[in-house]
C-alpha cells in the first residue's frame, strides 16, 4: 500500500510525457514545414499567377499545429483529472477500510482497579499488596493474548515512593477476552512488599496509591494494540490489618504534582502523624511477641 503513490505519479509522468512529446514533435514537424513555402508549379501550367501565399500555402499546416498545441493542454488536463480522480477514490476506500476495522476490532475497557494491602509476616509490620484487575471487552471481536502489568508508586509524606510492580508477561503468556462486554476479573500479587515508613503511612492511612496499568492485546487483524492507563487513590483500612484502595481514573502527572506540590506545614502534620502510627505499630508488635511467647510456654496466666 505504501508504494502505490510513487507508482501512480510514475506512470502519470510517463503518460504524460509520451502523448506530450508525441504532440510536440507533430507540432515542431508542421512548423517547419509552414516555414518552408512550396515549390510553386510554373504559372504558364497552372494558368495563373506565380505569387506566394502564405495563407493559402501553408494556413492549413498551421491550423494543425494549434490545434496540436490545444490537445496537449486537454492531455495534460485529462491526465491531472485522472491523478486526482485515482486519488480521491484510494482515499475513499482507505476510509471505508478503517470504518470497517472500526466496526469489528476489539475495544477493551478497564472497569476497575483495586489494590489490598494484607499482613505479610505474623507479628511484623509488613504487608503484601495484591491487583485486581477488571476488564471487559466491549469491541465486537475477541481480544487475542491480553497481557497487562502495574507499576505502583506509594506517594506520603509529600514523598512518592519507587514503581514497584511485576513486568510484562512474554507473548502467549496472555488470555483471550471474548467480545461478549463481560467482566473479566485479573489479579497479580506484587512480591514487593512494604514495610518501615511505608507501611507506617499505610496503617495511618496517610498514603495515596499512583498506578499504571500498562495492557497488550492482537485484534482479529493480527495488529497489536497498546495502552496505558492512569489510576489513584487513597488507602483505607477495612480490617484491623488488612487495606483496601479502589483507584479512580487520575490525570497523568497527578503523581508529579503530589510529590512536588504538598504544603510544608502540611506535610510537617503528615510526619507527625506517622510518628505516632509507628509507635503504635511497635507496641502492638511487642504486645504480640509476648502473647506468642506466652503461647508457646503455654503459660496464659497475668504478667
């Protein structure tokens, strides 16, 4: 498809130089001709007079030539006309391929993004987050190989966090989504897990949660389809250590803005905060190892 325009011009430009010099040359031939005035029979034979006329010797040859000279004009004309006219129809039906593919191809949506924060190691303070993904394909054909990952970033404290999240699974590694619009629900643990300030701010619910959902798929015209998604939101505790965020659709440099855009007093009551949930989280600790050294003595008795 993509040669077809030098091809066309090419052709075109052949057309018209071979009916352009075909003409040129009939043309120069009947001027040389019109020049030359002709041997003029005796005027004893002819029974008339023996003086030139450039009309009526040559009028006709040049009638010829002009009319030679118009058609090369209505040549080249006819040959624009027919450039453009090749054109218009190879746009038209480019359109009409598009609109076609536009009506079949797969259109895979995201419904919902969650990510869950659940104790990673009993008696510390570490958590474990888990995505959950929602799609549905709502084109009118199925989404072959659909491969997506996230790339999380923790943002407390006036601070964001590193991206952490799983890489982008191989091709063929992937799942078809049928083109029913059903949802299809996807999850993936991230092996990354939090701890210190980080999970602090988590069991204060000081913490915003910054996610780029990142997802591949091959339509039915084997093309592959690329996009990004942005997604935010704040963590809440739903359990006394188990978190929960349900992301919103968020701007793409909303990330940015809060690391870079947080008031200083602001952030000064944010760090305050986390102070005392750290040391709520050490004294839970300990009161836990106790218990499970109590436990373990099997002594339940008071201290």
């Amino acid at each position: 498809m993509s040669n077809s325009k030098p091809d066309e011009s090419r052709a075109l430009l052949a057309l018209t130089l071979i009916v352009g010099g075909a003409v040129l040359a009939s043309f120069f031939g009947f001027l040389e001709q019109a020049q030359v005035p002709p041997a003029a029979p005796p005027a004893q034979a002819l029974g008339g007079s023996d003086t030139y006329s450039w009309w009526q010797d040559t009028g006709p040859q040049w009638v010829i030539a002009t009319l030679s000279l118009i058609s090369v004009g209505v040549s080249g004309w006819g040959i624009v006309m027919l450039r453009d006219t090749l054109r218009a129809t190879r746009e038209a039906n480019q359109i009409s391929r598009d609109i076609g593919r536009a009506q079949i191809r797969a259109y895979v949506e995201i419904n919902k993004v969650v990510i869950s924060f659940e104790k990673a190691v009993a008696h510390f303070n570490i958590y474990r987050p888990n995505v959950i993904l929602e799609v549905a394909n709502h084109g009118s054909s199925p989404a072959l190989d659909f491969r997506w990952c996230a790339e999380i970033s923790y943002g407390y404290i006036g601070t964001l966090g590193s991206k952490i999240g799983p890489s982008m699974p191989s091709p063929g590694q992937g799942r078809d989504v049928s083109a029913n619009g059903a949802a299809v629900k996807l999850e993936v643990a991230i092996t990354d897990d939090l701890n210190g300030q980080a999970a602090a701010a988590l069991f204060a619910e000081k913490m915003r949660v910054f996610v780029t959902i990142r997802t591949i798929f091959i339509d039915v015209f084997e093309d592959e389809v690329k996009r990004n998604s942005y997604f935010a939101g704040d963590v809440k505790r739903i359990e006394p250590t188990r978190f929960s965020c349900e992301l919103a659709p968020s701007p793409k440099d909303e990330m940015s803005a809060f690391s870079h855009g947080r008031h200083l007093e602001q952030i000064a009551k944010e760090q305050s905060d986390m102070d005392d949930a750290m040391s709520a989280l050490v004294k839970s600790s300990e009161e836990l190892i106790k218990i499970d050294r109590k436990l373990s003595r099997g002594d339940l008795g008071p201290d």
